[in-house]
C-alpha cells in the first residue's frame, strides 16, 4: 500500500474522518459477509481440512503490521526448546514464485518466496514452506522434514484449515480504530471474532485477559556479514539513519531512540523492494535496518548498512498457557 493510500486509511480508520460514516454501510456488508462465510465453515457447508499434525495459527483481526512474524519465531523457537520439531508455514506475501508451494532456505532469494519467509528461516533455521494454500504447504513440510508441529504466520481467517490453537495479535496502542469492517475501519472480522481464540497478545499496553508483548533490540549486525557483530556502544556517533519497510516504521524508530539514538527516519511501504539508491544518503552516518528488510539487501555492498533484530519478550503466564495448550491437543488433558 502507497504512503499516500496507508496514510488515508489511518485518518478514516484511527481517527474521525467523516469518509468512514459513508463508508459504513459497505463495512457492515463486509461484516456480514465474513459472519456468513464463517458460519458455513462451521456449520460443514464448506469443507475444513485437517492436517495430520496440530496447527497453531498466530494472526491478526486487523489489517496491517502488527508485529505477528516476531511473535511466529519466539513461538517456533519455543515449542522446539519443549522437545517439538516445528515448522512453520506463510502466504509468501510479495513472492514471486512460477509454483507454490515454495520450501525456504535461509539463502533463499526474498523476491521469490517472500522477505518474511526468508527472515523466519534465518532466524530460527527451522523448516519453512510458503504458499497460497496453507495444507499443501503444510503437505511439503512432512515431505521434506520431520516436523511434528506446525505454526502458521497468519492465516486467522483461511478457515479451509483446521486449527488446534489461535493466537490473536493487536496493536496495543491503535487497537481497533473506530471498530468498523473494510472499508469503513481496519478489522477483517467483527471483534467478537476475539471471543472465540485461544490467547491475545498485544504488542504495547495489554487489556484485561490479553498478554503484553515488548520488543527489544539486538546487537546490531553488519549486513553484508551477519557474523560481525556490535554493541550500541561501539558506535561513537549516536546519529544514524534508520530505514523499516514494515507495518509499523514508527515502532522501530522509538526503539532505536529509547536506545539512546538520533534518528533520521526513513519510513518505506511495508514489503518495500528495496535498491541501493534507496540507501544512499549524503553524510556518514551509520544507516540501520530491521531484519525484514536486511534479507533484501545483502548483496548491495553498503558498509554502511547494520540490521538491527529485535527479541520478543513476553510473560511466563503466556508461555505456561502455551503449555497447558498443548497439553490439551496432544493428550486431551
């Protein structure tokens, strides 16, 4: 979405424009629709295929960048550090892939399959499959790897997939705008939708019965070698250039600042194609980048260019839910 179209949304979405009033009667068209088309997965009017091993879905109800892919790895990672062997499956967003579905490699090339793919296998070297349809992705991880669970970065509402577990994420400081359906507001499904998942986590300042996730930021990496690696403190000059294609460039930026830093921002569309002109700004000073967006640029040769990763953080009652879980779709407890 361009800057100019993103920018408009957030006016109608999040603030008190009054093209969401003539908007309103498309929105509770699409609420009703999606209701329907719900109820028909539910009801069996439409076929809900089961994967032969438990699905966890982490998604969203509103449209944008809220901080899922994060929270895909901590939750993989984790269920590996409990003896699982996970995988995990995506849309492939942006890729451009002749066939699907797309196994994923920690070289894979992030115009084919996708940049989140990319930066899910490198972050957590665990097996990766993408594609429109989330069974035969889940179909080509048994064939190429031992994986035993499956977690699936969105997808919250490809009911066509059974799920054993969802994990709704918000925007802990947007929330749900003004609560409408596309087009009049930024949900995807009624909020009542919430009701019905297993754990909300929220990225910022958490509501009653949902659990806070906070981001903090790595060492920082130089992007053409990921094996070089800093401290904050190595970098004399506390001004740099901070780029983030992402859903929310804002949310890195304030990091980036909260660490001490001087921040000139350079705010792209999310999944943005990134060139070496982008990155050439006319002064010295260091340019930071999130991983997401340092997968598409390895090879540009900028020795300017550091990625900064962030580390989900969240509490042990999330992770003793998870567990509890777990333990109810593998043995009925």
């Amino acid at each position: 979405m361009s800057f100019a179209w993103r920018g408009l949304c957030d006016r109608v979405w999040y603030g008190k424009h009054p093209a969401a009033l003539c908007l309103a009667p498309i929105g509770y068209l699409y609420e009703i629709f999606v209701s329907l088309r719900r109820l028909a997965y539910k009801s069996g009017l439409f076929g809900v295929h089961r994967a032969a091993i438990p699905v966890i879905v982490v998604g969203n109800l509103s449209t944008g960048g809220t901080g899922k892919t994060p929270l895909v790895m901590w939750l993989a990672l984790k269920l590996r550090e409990f003896g699982f062997r996970p995988g995990v499956i995506a849309r492939g967003y942006r890729g451009v892939a002749s066939s699907w579905p797309q196994q994923v490699r920690p070289d894979s090339d992030p115009v084919v399959v996708g940049d989140e793919a990319v930066l899910i296998a490198k972050r957590t070297g665990l097996p990766v499959a993408v594609g429109p349809k989330r069974l035969e992705c889940i179909e080509a991880l048994k064939k190429y790897s031992n994986v035993d669970i499956v977690v699936s970065d969105d997808g919250l509402q490809h009911y066509a997939m059974a799920r054993d577990i969802e994990i709704a994420v918000l925007d802990g400081v947007r929330r749900f705008g003004n609560g409408a359906c596309i087009p009049a507001g930024p949900l995807r499904e009624p909020l009542t939708r919430l009701k019905e998942v297993d754990l909300v986590a929220t990225v910022g300042l958490a509501g009653r019965n949902e659990f806070a996730i906070r981001y903090t930021l790595r060492s920082p990496r130089f992007v053409n070698n990921p094996d070089r690696v800093v401290s904050f403190e190595d970098f004399s000059s506390k001004e740099v250039h901070a780029v983030a294609g992402i859903g929310d460039p804002e949310r890195f930026f304030a990091l980036l600042r909260r660490n001490g830093f001087q921040v000139t921002q350079h705010p792209f569309p999310d999944h943005h194609a990134f060139t070496p002109t982008d990155l050439e700004f006319a002064d010295l000073k260091p340019i930071f980048m999130t991983e997401k967006d340092a997968v598409k640029c390895v090879h540009f040769h900028n020795e300017r260019l550091w990625c900064v990763p962030l580390d989900v953080e969240l509490p042990d009652a999330f992770e003793h839910r998870i567990k509890t879980l777990l333990k109810r779709v593998f043995h009925g407890q």
